[in-house]
C-alpha cells in the first residue's frame, strides 16, 4: 500500500489515534472488524481533510484502518494455534512432574509394610514425615492430567480448559502443608541416610528413576521433595503462558484469570518461605552452604594441564573431578583439594614455586578448531540425510572429546590461590575479566567468613555427592554446545567505538580493552591509548574486530601504573590496576541495522559510552573493485603498479618500511587493531596521492598503519593469489605427500601476474623478519598466518567456495574451514627457508630497480 502523504499526518499518529479501539478489537470476528472500521473511518477522514497540505483521499485511509484491523484477526488465528503448543508443553511438563512424584511413592509402600515388622528400616513418624501429602498430590496432578489429555488430543479453537486450571488451583492447600513440612522432611530425609545404609541406597535409586523423555531426576530422596516446591512456584507463570493466547473474547479467558489470582494469593503468602534448595545443602547448626557459582576451569598439576569442575561455595572453595563412568552410570565426582574461604589467599609469584606454564603451538590449538568445525558439518549433514540416532552420538562424543581438548589448550593466564600452609594450587584462565571476576567474588564473600574450619571425610564425600545435583554448568562451555534452537553467535565483523568514560572519583591514566568470546573462551582484541590525568577520559577510538561465533563484548578499564612498585601483584605478575568491568550481551536483531547502536556499560559507579555497528560475513566478505580508479584501494594490483612504475606498490612499500622502523617490537603488530578513524585517514590520503602521508605516518600509532596494510589487501578487487589459482593453492595444501605438495605449491607461486609475485615475496621476507621479534611483539609465524591468509588469498564474491558450495553446512562452518585452509597456504611459504625460484625469473623479477 502506498504511503499517506500529508504534512504532519502519519501511519505513527493513525496508529496512535486507533489505540483507544485495542480493547474493541481483542477477540473481533471479520465482521466486527468491518463494523469498528466504519465507526472509525468518518472521525479520521475528517481529521485527515482538514490537516493542510492535506494530498490523499480519505478511501484510501479507510483501505488503511481495514488493513489494521484484518491485521488484528490473523494475529489472533495464530495466537489459538499457539495456544495448542503451549497446552502440550503443559502436558508433557505434568508428564515428568508426575514420574517424579511416583518415583518418591514407590519406596514408601515396602517402608511402610517393613515398619510394622521387628526390624524396620524406618519408623512410622519418619515415613509420614519425609512423604507427607505426596500421595494427595499425586492424586490432584493425575486427575488434572487425565483430563487435560483428552481435551487436547481434541483440539478446535473453541475448546475450554479453563476450568481444569481453576478446579487444580483450588487445591493448592495441599501445597499448603507440604511446604510447611518441606524443611522437616528433607532434614529427617537426610538423617536417615546418614543413619541407615539401607535406606541411603534406597534413596539414590529413588534418584535414578527415569522420566518419560528419557532424562533422570536429580538424585535422591531429598532432591525429590525439592519437585513439588519448584511445581508450585512456578505455577503462575505457566497461566501468564496461557492466558497470553488466549484473546479475551474465549470462555477461558475469565476462568484462568481467577486461577491466576488464585495462585498468586497462595504464592505471596508462602514466598518468604521458599528457598532455593537446588543451590544449598545442610551444614552443622543448621546453616545452609549456598553454591555461588562452578565452572569447568584447567587446573596446572606438575606442569600438567587437567580439567577440573570448580565449585564456588559460601565457605569454601572446592575443586573437583569428574569421574569416568560407564554407560547408564549417574554422574559422580572425586575432590581434589578444598580451601575454606577464610583460609584461601591470592598467591604472587614470590609466595610460590614458579611453574612454567606450557604454552601449546597455535598450530595445535588451530588443528583443533577445523576438527570442531569438521565435525559440526558432519552433524549438520546427519541431520539432513538420515535419522540414525547412533550416528549422532557418535558424533556428538567426537564433538565433546575436541571440545574438552580446545578447553584444556586454550588458556595460558594464570591465576593461583592458597591455603592457610601456604600451599598453593594454579588455575589457567584465557580471559582477565573472569580471572577478576573470581577473585571479586571470593573477595566478597570472604567478608562473611571469619572461622577456619576442616571436614570429617564422611561431610566431605557428602558435599562431593552433593555437586552432581547442585551444579548449574552441566557441559563444556563451548559456542559448539548449543542447541540448534540458540543462538549461535555472531559472524563477521565488529566495529566498536569507545567514546569516553565518567564517575571516577579521582585523575586517572586510563585504558580500556576489549575481549569477545570465540569457539568458547574470550581472547582479547582491542586496546584504546592511555588517556592521562583526568577524571573523564575521553578516546573516541574505533575498532574493527572479528566476530568468530561471538555472543558478549566484555569491556576491561585499566589504572596504568607507571611506577612499577604501585603495580598489582596479586596475580603473580606486575600488571596494570583493573578499575572496573562489564559486558554486553550481542543482540542479533538490533545489530542487524546498519546504523550505529549507541550503548553505555556501567560498572562500579564507572560508566563508559560505546557505539558498535555489525557487519555480516556475507557482506564482510565482499572483494568490491572501486569506482574511483584514480586511487589505489579496491584498484587492480597491475593497474596500481603500472601506473607508478614499480612492481610493488608505492603504499605496501610505504607501510612497510614505517613499520620496521618503529614497530617491530610492538606487541600484538598486526593483530591488535589500529583505531579505525586514523586507518580511513591513511586510506583517503593514499587514494588522493597525498604527498604528506609521509609525514602523518610518522605521527600515527603503528598499528594504525599495520592496519592500512591489511586494509588494503582486503579491499583488493581480486586476491593476490588470484581468484583462477586460488582452488588449486587450496587442493595443494591439502596434498599429503611432501615433496608433491612441494612441487605443486611452487609452480602455483610461479604462476601468479609479476605484481602479484613480486609483492608478495616483498611481503613475505617483511612478515618473516615480525616473526624473528617473535620474543618482544608476540606474533609468531603462525599468529602472522592466521592474520594475512584470508587477506592474501580469500577469493572474491563470485569464486568463493561458501557461494558455490553444494554441501549441505552452514555458510559459517563452510567459511571457518575455507580460512582454515587460507592460513595453512600462506604459513606453508612463511615456514620455507628459501623459494627456490629460477635464477632468470628471480633476475627479472626481484633485482628490478623499479621495485
């Protein structure tokens, strides 16, 4: 339809002027909607009529306001049909919550047969106690089943359900008394698996009684008791479901409101009573030790790495590992050391026995990923060919395995903690932001923990046990774990404005830097420049940072300490003071915009204003030749030499000679990003052939210019290896002899246009003479490779292998194992001693004196 033109009369203020009808529409039939449309329909063509400038006929706002309220039906139709889907999730959630009550009624018949008997396991008192109103509610859960099931096997939009939630919320009294008796229950529960073998064994098979999707309840008698409790509190918000589909107008409607009040009378009157027992266990006198948070997190043991599930608790700090166990076995762990918090100290490195830390080659943690990555395509592929269960699983162990290994390799910070002897323990993390995150929260809760204490090895084994129920990180904290129905991240590329910072209470030098998440662990990516001596730090820097399966931007501000004696040491190394953190989850619905988002992340009082703006593979990838071929971006290579008489182009040379002579020893060249506004200066004054770009070089970060670099290979209109070359320098690397891979990829280089040979042997000797700096700048020749491959040598649009791929995988999966491929092209050339080209070719070509 086209739009209504007038001078101030918009589709904004139609819709506003119909909002006074929303309660008129809820529920209409056609009819109804044609009829509020005729009411509504003089008011506004009058409006309209005597807005000036006025250009549109009043039909066509009519056409309008019908379309509106159509709009309004087809969105109830779909709201009914929801209402379906949200009625069986209820069923099959009553399913489960039924098996789980059955589960605590099986063992209560023979107990209470055997304790009329000379020997009872337990007493008449403790039986009722412990599965006080369990029966009762097994009886209220299965009626209401029972008649639910029916209804919604015979579903039509007009059929009611209403009354079965209104007749089910009547009877929450007896949630009444069960929550008033849970506390008792669950401590007598626990008593008497201390005090009777028999019973303890009775209460874990309790636990591993089955539900009918396949999965197991938590454990034993006591996590059991805890099904009800978690039932009732959530009661309310399955009606809130409910009654979203269901349009005012529907006989429902009035009966699940009152059920609605019903249960959230009953919910405020019980709330203060409810605690979350999943996260808590019973100590001595009473107290209740809540687990604060556990992760899976690498622990160093004689120079060994070792996975290890950590478990944060209010009192203590315990390490645990996951035992092997066979096929249908329930989860168990072994403990490993513990350290009650009011004995646990952050160790330095003068406190300890300094243990290197083994570095694993970035080669090894790379053969990882494209196993991950290879792995996933096998399972998308599964998913579309067959439906062989076992296959899956298969595969889906393969996946774990490599995940397990990716976990364990990736991290090389450390952070150490001790107990009260001084012995100490070193955990490797990749990500500063969770290494303060952990020691803050510790820190915290250290405030309310003043007495030493020591476990019997009976509490001990108890608090182990007690982890497989308590523990809320079930997996690997990989991106490759989530299900098909999250998100899987983002692709692309990032760009990043820090604006500036306020709240600090006193001056300042200060810095930010940025880290995002990628196959499962954080890396860090960008760095601002130091802002000296103000309480409002302004940078106003932009960074483009690639996105690899990213979910969180985290955000680290830094105190630098120039004195080293003010440094922190409580790491184990002299570091700069971290001011605060924070992060932002990344929403792919509102980066989707091309237009910048404006954000602002506050932490501890501190608050630091952000723009990013997300750009696509899809279109990130584009190679886009230039219109203005006067300049030397997206130009062609042969052009851009031709027309300076000179084999290598002037801005490559340039670039080049300004970084060896300043940037060699800079950490991170080429791999932290240069701020984004001076790149797009370079840019600009290379295109205009400024003749003082020279001279703004020479004032820039060098990373800045590093960054130019790469731009402009980027933006190449054709890669420096070629679009006709490129599969065959792909199916070369692939070759598994040596000396035919040798062979093949040679006569490949030989057989690029001059510029392009030429160039990129000049760029080839420059990055092996980064990497003999490796000690100072960090970049070794493999980190250089995984920087410039996809550059050099990604493809353009037309010949890329993502576009032309018949393989059923996604786009992602496809591009990660193309740069894969890209990085062990160009790190194969960057690891040979010499290319041994023929002397006539190398006569030509490299002794010009035009280069």
């Amino acid at each position: 339809m086209e739009p209504i033109r007038g001078s101030w009369v918009t589709f904004s203020w139609a819709d506003s002027f119909l909002g006074i009808y929303n309660k008129q529409l809820v529920g209409a039939t056609t009819a109804a909607c044609y009829a509020i449309a005729g009411s509504l329909a003089p008011p506004l063509a009058l409006l309209y009529s005597t807005t000036p400038g006025s250009l549109a006929p009043p039909r066509r706002l009519i056409t309008f306001v019908l379309s509106c309220l159509l709009q309004v039906e087809l969105d109830q139709e779909k709201g009914l049909e929801m209402r379906k889907w949200v009625l069986s999730g209820i069923l099959a959630s009553e399913e489960t919550y039924l098996s789980h009550l059955e589960a605590l009624l099986i063992p209560m018949k023979p107990l209470r047969a055997a304790a009329t008997t000379s020997q009872p396991m337990l007493t008449t008192h403790q039986i009722e106690t412990i599965f006080f109103k369990v029966p009762e509610l097994h009886e209220i859960h299965k009626d209401f089943y029972d008649a639910l099931l029916p209804r919604v096997q015979d579903w039509s939009h007009q059929q009611c359900v209403g009354d079965l939630f209104q007749k089910l919320a009547s009877q929450l009294g007896v949630y009444r008394a069960f929550v008033d008796n849970y506390k008792v229950a669950v401590e007598t529960a626990d008593k008497c698996c201390q005090a009777n073998a028999q019973f303890a064994e009775i209460s874990e098979v309790c636990g591993r009684a089955r539900a009918p999707d396949g999965t197991r309840s938590d454990g034993a008698v006591s996590a059991l008791l805890y099904k009800p409790v978690d039932r009732v509190t959530r009661s309310t918000l399955v009606l809130h479901d409910l009654l979203k589909h269901t349009p005012c107008s529907h006989p429902d409607h009035p009966l699940l409101q009152d059920a609605l009040r019903i249960s959230q009378n009953f919910l405020s009157s019980i709330n203060e009573e409810i605690t979350p027992r999943r996260q808590s266990m019973t100590v001595k006198k009473g107290e209740h030790r809540q687990l604060l948070r556990d992760r899976f997190m690498v622990e160093l043991v004689e120079g060994s790495r070792k996975l290890r599930h950590v478990f944060l608790f209010t009192d203590l700090l315990l390490c645990t590992k996951l035992k092997k166990q066979a096929a249908g076995k329930a989860q168990q762990y072994d403990c490993k050391w513990y350290i009650p918090l009011a004995d646990l100290t952050f160790q330095t490195l003068e406190d300890c026995e300094s243990t290197p830390i083994p570095l694993v080659q970035d080669e090894e943690i790379d053969a990882m990923k494209i196993k991950i990555s290879q792995i996933k395509n096998e399972i998308q592929r599964e998913k579309r060919t067959t439906k062989g269960s076992k296959v899956m699983e298969r595969l889906r162990k393969k996946l774990s395995e490599q995940e397990s290994l990716l976990l364990l390799m990736s991290p090389n910070m450390a952070f150490r903690v001790a107990n009260r002897n001084g012995k100490g323990f070193t955990f490797l993390i990749s990500s500063d932001y969770e290494r303060a995150e952990w020691r803050d929260i510790i820190r915290e809760q250290q405030k309310k923990c003043f007495k030493s204490f020591s476990l019997t090895s009976l509490e001990l084994q108890m608090l182990t046990n007690s982890c497989v129920k308590l523990q809320t990180v079930h997996t690997i904290p990989m991106t490759m774990n989530k299900e098909d129905d999250e998100s899987p991240g983002l692709y692309g590329f990032l760009n990043v404005i820090v604006h500036s910072a306020s709240g600090l209470k006193h001056s300042s030098n200060l810095y930010c830097s940025l880290e995002v998440d990628s196959f499962g662990y954080f890396v860090n990516k960008a760095r601002t420049r130091v802002h000296r001596d103000s309480t409002e730090p302004s940078w106003d820097e932009e960074f483009e940072i690639e996105l690899e399966g990213s979910q969180t931007v985290r955000l680290l501000c830094y105190e630098k300490c120039c004195n080293k004696a003010k440094q922190s040491r409580e790491e184990g190394e002299l570091t700069d003071k971290i001011m605060a953190k924070g992060q932002i989850k990344l929403d792919p619905q509102t980066l989707q915009s091309k237009d910048w988002q404006r954000t602002v992340i506050a932490m501890n009082g501190i608050e630091v204003k952000l723009s990013m703006k997300f750009t696509g593979r899809e279109f990130s990838l584009k190679r886009m030749p230039s219109r203005k071929q006067s300049g030397v971006f997206g130009v062609k290579i042969n052009v851009v030499t031709k027309r300076e008489r000179s084999k290598v182009p002037l801005i490559v040379r340039q670039c080049v000679e300004e970084i060896e002579r300043r940037g060699m020893e800079e950490v991170g060249i080429y791999r932290v990003s240069g701020v984004a506004t001076d790149i797009q200066a370079l840019k600009a004054a290379f295109d205009s052939n400024n003749k003082d770009v020279s001279v703004m070089m020479r004032e820039m970060d060098v990373n800045a210019i590093a960054g130019t670099l790469k731009l402009y290979f980027r933006e190449l209109p054709e890669p420096l290896f070629t679009d006709e070359l490129y599969p065959n320098f792909a199916g070369g690397i692939a070759l598994s002899d040596s000396v035919a891979k040798e062979s093949c990829m040679l006569n490949l280089l030989l057989s690029l246009p001059e510029p392009n040979l030429v160039t990129f042997l000049f760029v080839l000797d420059h990055l092996k003479r980064v990497a003999e700096n490796e000690s100072f700048n960090k970049m070794s020749l493999h980190n250089l490779a995984t920087v410039f491959g996809p550059t050099l040598l990604r493809p353009s649009e037309k010949d890329s292998k993502i576009s032309s791929s018949s393989q059923p995988i996604s786009m992602n999966d496809s591009w990660s194992l193309e740069v894969m491929a890209q990085v062990q092209v160009l790190l194969y050339f960057l690891q040979l001693d010499s290319i041994p080209t023929p002397d006539s070719k190398r006569q030509s070509l490299l002794f010009s004196t035009e280069v």
